[in-house]
C-alpha cells in the first residue's frame, strides 16, 4: 500500500480528493494533507509519504518549488502536479525536476486514479527491478566500481594524501570540492541473515545516492555504507546528514526483514578532515548496539573524554539492549536466557540463580541511567526471597523475568531517556501550549528548540516512539474529547479551537485516531 499526501490550497480541492477516493478499498492510504507549500514540506518530512499530490499555484511557496525540495531531501516520494489549462507550459517544466506526472483541472476521479495507478505501476516495477539478485550482485561487483569503492575506502582511512585525492577523486567523476563534510556510516543487518537482502538493500541505496548530487556514497564492506556529505554551509551539513540517513533507513526497509543503524560524524572543513569525521561515526555505530532496527545516532549523541575523543565504555550487553528494546524484544531476551541453561535440568537453581542476578544488575543500571533507584522502583527484586522464589521451576524463572523486563520497559518509557530528554520535554511543552496554532508545525517546533527540522524529527520520533505529526495530532484529539464531552459547541467551532482550519479534515482524523466521528463519540461519551 503506497501512502498519499495532498497539498492545494483550495479547501473543495482537498476535501474532494479525500472523501471522494475509496482508500479503504484501494492500494493507496490518505497521509495527510496541508493548504500551502510551506506547511506540507513540514509535515511531508514528517510524515515521509510515498506520492505527493500537489496544486502548482499556491501562496508562501508554489507547487514547483515545493517539488524541487522535496526531490532533494526525500527523493524516493514520486509527484503528481494539478496545473490549471494556463500554466500547461508551467507544469511540463516539473518533469525536468523529476515529476512523475501532471493532471489538468478540472479533472475526475477516472483521471485522478488513472495517475495513481501509474504511479502506483512503477513503483512494482522498481521493486521488482530489486529482486534480480544476480544482475544487483554483477553490479556491485564491477571492476569500475570496485575501484571506486578502493579509492574511497582509502580517502576515508586516511591512506591517501589529501593533495592528490581530489584529482584521483575526479577520475571516477566524482566532485569532492566543498566547504564543508559529514560522514554518515550505515551498518546493515538482515534478521535472516540472507546474503540476498543485503545484496537488495545495497542495491537500492547506491541507486538513491546515484541521484543525489551532494553525497558521494560507496561500502567499505559487505554490510557497512559510507556516505560522505557535502554542503557549502556548515549549519545546513548535519541537517542534510540527517536527511540523507533517513533516506537511506527508507529504501533499506523497503526489504523485508532489513534494518539498518547510521551514525553521523561531526563537520569537518577541508578533505584532510574527512577521515576524523569517518572515525567519530564509525565507532559511534559500534558504541551503539543497536542490531535489529533501524535508527539514526550522531556524535553528539555520545559522552567525549577531555581531549574530545569519543568515550567507548564496555557496558553489559544486556544493558545496551534493555536501553532501546521495546516490548516485542523481551519474549526473544528470554528465551537466550533459557538457552544459557542447557541440558543442566539437575543443576537448573544454580545456574538460574546467577542468571537472574544478571538480569537484576542489568535492570539496575538501566534504571541508574535513567535518574532513578532501583532500591526505590523495584526494592522486591533485591531481595534473597525473590530470587529463591523465581529458581523453582523454569515457568517461574520464565515468569518473573517477564515481569521485572515488561516494568523495567515500562519504567523507561515513562522517563524519557538519552540526553536529549530536556528538548523533548520543551517540544512537548510547546507542543501542549501552541496546539490551537494552525501554523504549529515541525519546523517551528525545531526552532523553538534550536535544532534543524531533520535533526529534530528523528530524536523526536526515536525517543517518543511517534512522529511529531503524530503526537501534535494525539493532543488536539484529546483536547477535542474534552470539548466534545463538557461543552455543547459544535463540531465545527471545536476544529478551528484546536488548530484545525478545516472541520472535514479534523473530523477525517478524528475518526481515524478514535474509530467514531466527533458526532458519534460525543453521544457514546457525554454526559
């Protein structure tokens, strides 16, 4: 199913396109929808659709424009353009920036689902282009880009000598003149461990990086991609950096079963550089221990020691994982565990005994990183009882590390962790004291915290387990609730209180979050 979103600034236009499709019953979702250039690109890198649909006039930024920008930082979504009969000149100029297509107004829903289709077509046909894994594999094995791969490979480990590399660089047609580089260095993983997922995966991203004129992207080895990031300010790298990663997250999990973990290296300036900012990266990936999903980590994400290098502690395995695992992990922790026990059934209490020993100082030291005590928190699992209790049998063993990991996760979730739990707890504030703005959106949120949009979106998402888009949309639905429960105002008149400008729109997600409209909520739950 391909994810659809829709930009246009006449309101009839978008209630049109979203109550007149039959989504539920089409290889399509409605993703959203946005009254001007501005606000969709927001919610668009949010949101990260599959197909665009977007109007070509519109206020604060035009369709084109929108266009052109989204095929930079997002450039699998494909593009369709709604162009009035006067601006058909206008619109043919869209295909040269990568549009998929272009309808005229005013059109039907035959023709609106006739480019759907089409779109909907070439995106099969690219993913099946994937599944030829033998042409993929001669691909990646050619002598010219096994070359490629050697002379960057050596530009990044710092064996070539930075005078000559950007001639050398230029003979694979490859411009390494910038101001400014990042290096993102992406590690993938297959849950299967199929060779053949990975050959896919390594496929797609090299043909995502082929048109991406800022990034100079290749593998060091079978499973771990370098991208080396170019901008001509140094603000505007890291934000790009984050852009290209999520990109590449996205084309990666396209293949089913494959995850992949980035980290970005600080900005560097000069080509001599360029190696410090491959070492901060890569051994951020490796401090990570993030096997088995796909997430996105920088360098600031890290403590440093006082001469700046980055501190690689030895910490529990288990600890590692219990930081970031989530709830469908914990069944798989446990049956390891009792893996570890082995055929030992007359031995079973000892060996259980220290095993769950493990378990309660690995939980300690996830709840000490998180402010708390565990003395406080789980004072029972301290005690000599419990553990007595728990070594009885296996299905008490298997019971009770159930319940200690599920509160454990539960105990996390509710503190928010990492050390970028202040601006998160900022974006909520001004999240929870700006929803009624129709304007609130991703990028003044960012602001508000002083980061860059794409930087912002993906600590937002990875740590509160939602998108922005999402959690704004979550507070006005309650806030709606509220209004619809305790007062007699009309469903309209509560769409515009919580920041919608639209009352079909906020009644489409009002249904969408709850299951019921405003209407049918407010007779099942008012008073």
């Amino acid at each position: 199913m391909y994810s659809v979103f829709i930009v246009d600034d006449e309101i009839i236009v978008r209630e049109g396109l979203r109550s007149k499709v039959d989504w539920e019953h089409s290889p399509f979702s409605f993703a959203g929808e946005a009254g001007d250039g501005e606000i969709a690109l927001s919610m668009i890198q949010d949101i990260k659709p599959d197909i665009l649909i977007t109007d070509i006039r519109m206020p604060f930024m035009d369709g084109l424009e929108l266009a052109r920008t989204v095929k930079k930082i997002q450039p699998w979504i494909r593009i369709i353009i709604l162009s009035g009969h006067d601006e058909f000149d206008y619109a043919k100029k869209a295909i040269g920036i990568g549009v998929e297509d272009y309808i005229l107004k005013p059109f039907t829903l035959e023709e609106l689902m006739a480019s759907l289709n089409k779109v909907a077509e070439s995106l099969d046909k690219q993913k099946q282009q994937f599944t030829d894994i033998s042409r993929l594999k001669s691909e990646l094995e050619s002598t010219f880009v096994l070359a490629r791969e050697k002379l960057l490979t050596d530009l990044v480990f710092g064996a070539l000598d930075s005078g000559a590399v950007i001639q050398r660089a230029a003979d694979f047609d490859i411009n390494l003149i910038s101001h400014y580089y990042t290096v993102s260095v992406g590690e993938i993983y297959s849950r299967d461990e199929s060779i053949d997922a990975i050959v896919a995966a390594k496929s797609r991203i090299m043909a995502f990086i082929k048109g991406v004129d800022d990034v100079i992207g290749f593998f060091v080895s079978p499973n771990v991609f370098v991208a080396i990031i170019k901008a001509q300010a140094e603000d505007s790298c890291e934000d790009r950096a984050f852009s290209v990663a999520e990109s590449v997250k996205h084309e990666v999990s396209q293949i089913e079963g494959t995850t992949i973990v980035s980290a970005i290296g600080p900005v560097v300036e000069h080509t001599a550089n360029i190696p410090k900012s491959f070492q901060d990266a890569f051994a951020v990936l490796k401090k990570s221990r993030f096997q088995g999903s796909n997430k996105i980590v920088s360098a600031n994400d890290v403590d440093r020691d006082r001469d700046g290098s980055i501190v690689l502690q030895e910490n529990d395995p288990l600890v590692d994982r219990l930081n970031y695992a989530d709830e469908s992990e914990i069944d798989q922790i446990i049956k390891e565990y009792i893996s570890l026990l082995g055929e030992n059934t007359g031995h079973f209490s000892i060996i259980a005994s220290y095993l769950l020993v493990d378990v309660i100082m690995a939980v300690s030291k996830v709840i000490e990183g998180l402010g708390g005590d565990v003395k406080e928190v789980m004072p029972e699992i301290l005690t000599h009882s419990f553990v007595d209790g728990a070594v009885r049998s296996e299905e008490l063993f298997i019971s009770e590390i159930k319940r200690v990991l599920t509160a454990l996760l539960a105990y996390r979730n509710e503190h928010v962790q990492g050390r970028y739990a202040d601006v998160i707890l900022r974006a909520k504030k001004y999240i929870d004291k700006n929803f009624a703005n129709p304007d609130i959106c991703l990028r003044s949120a960012a602001e508000e915290v002083n980061f860059s949009p794409n930087h912002f979106s993906t600590i937002f998402s990875q740590d509160c387990g939602m998108t922005f888009i999402e959690y704004l949309t979550s507070v006005r639905v309650e806030q709606a609730k509220k209004l619809l429960k305790g007062t007699d105002m009309k469903s309209a008149d509560i769409a515009y209180e919580v920041g919608f400008n639209d009352p079909h729109y906020f009644s489409f997600l009002f249904k969408k979050v709850t299951g019921l409209s405003p209407r049918e909520w407010r007779n099942a739950h008012g008073d």
